[in-house]
C-alpha cells in the first residue's frame, strides 16, 4: 500500500518509519530542506530508541523515501496522513496554519480520490476545516468533481517508547472503534486530559487519603474511570468513593471544596450564586488560574490559585 507522510517530525517520522516496516510504500514529505538532507544523508533528526534502524532498514529496501515535493507526495497515495506541527498559539489554543496548509497543498495538487487522515494534535472541528481548506482549492481548480474523506486517527506515542507505543498499543486496540470524525478528536484530547493529568495523581491522593471524590469532565470520564482503575489496583475498594457527574453542578453538590485541575471553557463562567448554594462551603483550589481573585473576593469565595496566594 502506498502511504503519504506530511510532516517529519516526532510523530511523523515515527509513523511514517512504522508503517514503512509493515511492508507499505511511504513517501515522507517535510518542507524543511535540512531536515530532509539529514534524513537522506543517515541521520536521524530525533533520538527515539530503535527508530534509526527501522529507518536504514525501510530506505535500503526501497519502502521509504524523504522529499520536499509536494506534488509528488500528492500523487504518491491515496492516503494522506497529516502529521504537522500544531504549536500553541498566542491564546494557548493549537496553531493550525500548517495543518491547513497540507491540506490546502493537497486540494491544490488531488487528481485522484483520497482519505486524508488528521494525526497531528489538533482540536475537536479540525476535520471540517481541513475538508473545507481541500474544497476550497478544488473549486479554485474548477477541476473534475473528485471525492475525499477526511479521518482522525489520533496518535498515542510516548517519546522514547514510541516504536514500541506503535507497534505494541496498549489503548484497547485488541478491537477497532469506529466513531464518527469529532468522537475521534474528542478521544484524543480525553486520552491525553488523562494521560499526563494532574488530575490523577490529585484524585488518587485524595482517595487513598479518606475522602469522597465526585468529579467531572466533560470530555475525558471514561478514560478517566479507566487510568484511576489501574492507578488503584492495590486499592479497588476506593474506587467506591469515586463518583462521576454529568454536570458540573452536580460534581460540587455538597462538596466541601472544588479543585480545577483543567481549563475547559465549560468551566470558565459558572454561576457562582448556584455555585455557593450548592456547596457545603465555598472554597475553591484553582490549578489553572482561570478566575481572578478580585472576582472571586466580591462573590465571597475562598480562592486559592497557582502562585496567587489566598483571597477570598
């Protein structure tokens, strides 16, 4: 099978190597010239354990190739994974001018059907607009009408496991999930709210401690259920105490205080009179530092933030 690569960085040069020692044809496209005459030249611009041998060994048998051409990547496969840079923009949120501009370079150059496949870090909407940024070209082109779809296939690598992460999943992959496009991009972000999350190590703590969990997330529960699972297998009893809410008024009923421990918009503006009303005291132990101190001083909230003090 033949198989395009659109970016030669972490995640990139993993799959793009990974897939290549399966059998498939893969043709890896990077715009940076010197990353490319690296590659080509035996060097390898990452270190990730076993990844260089993987890699001499698909380039000598002709399963590899690293280029700078564009249209050539194009018309190499009719799978094209996207696996560019998503750096944080001003606001925090991802930047996805580089993954726009692949598929602008795909729409640009398409004379066949493709599946265009989302596997930077990118958020929930990205597909539509990927698929927007391709139609956007091809009607440029007035071409003959050509049919595409766009997936997510979010990446899961851990650096410097991640030839062992893609050869060997560990995220249920004994089954495949079929969902549609934005269930996709949500499990992402929920596998990676958890994966890292200090969430986990607050929730286990606090468990292990005596204390009765409720908690919410509008996105990552049941991944959540899942990694404190394992993170309490000495101790499942615990986990009796841990109870998920589908609202987020319904986590802090009776809470005698609330930790945040993410920066979802869901909780950005709460009512804090409902908010007040509902919990046994209102003190509140912010880890993103979403509220102002000021604020929560005039609604009569204890607050205690990151490197903000005790207000309230």
């Amino acid at each position: 099978m033949n198989i395009t690569i659109i970016g030669t960085g972490y995640v990139g040069l993993v799959t793009g190597a990974c897939l290549a020692d399966l059998g498939n044809h893969v043709f890896c496209l990077d715009v940076d010239q010197a990353k490319i005459d690296l590659l080509n030249g035996g060097g390898v611009p990452i270190y990730e354990p076993g990844l260089k041998e993987i890699i001499e060994r698909n380039v000598d048998a002709g399963r590899l190739t690293f280029s700078t051409d564009i249209q050539s990547s194009v018309a190499h496969a009719s799978v094209q994974f996207i696996a560019v840079g998503t750096p944080p923009d001003e606001d925090g949120s991802a930047d996805l001018q580089y993954v726009l501009a692949a598929a602008r370079n795909i729409g640009r150059h398409m004379t066949d059907d493709k599946v265009v496949v989302d596997k930077s870090t990118v958020p929930v909407g990205t597909a539509d607009k990927v698929s927007a940024a391709i139609n956007q070209e091809l009607a440029a082109r007035a071409a003959t009408p050509i049919t595409f779809s766009v997936v997510s296939n979010p990446e899961f690598l851990k650096e410097g496991a991640a030839v062992e992460d893609f050869t060997r999943p560990d995220r249920n992959h004994e089954r495949t999930r079929v969902m549609d496009v934005k269930s996709a991009e949500f499990t992402k972000y929920a596998a990676n709210d958890m994966r890292d999350a200090p969430s986990r190590v607050i929730v286990q703590a606090l468990l292990r401690a005596g204390a009765r969990v409720h908690a919410h997330d509008p996105v990552a529960a049941e991944e959540a259920r899942r990694v404190l699972a394992l993170d309490l297998a000495d101790a499942p009893a615990l986990l009796q105490n841990l109870q998920f809410a589908t609202k987020p008024m319904q986590a802090v009923q009776g809470a005698d205080a609330l930790i945040i421990a993410t920066e979802w918009k869901a909780y950005r503006s709460p009512n804090w009179t409902a908010l007040k009303a509902a919990m046994k005291a209102p003190i509140i132990f912010d880890g993103r530092n979403l509220y102002e101190p000021q604020e929560m001083k005039d609604n009569g909230v204890q607050y205690v933030a990151i490197g903000r003090g005790n207000h309230g």
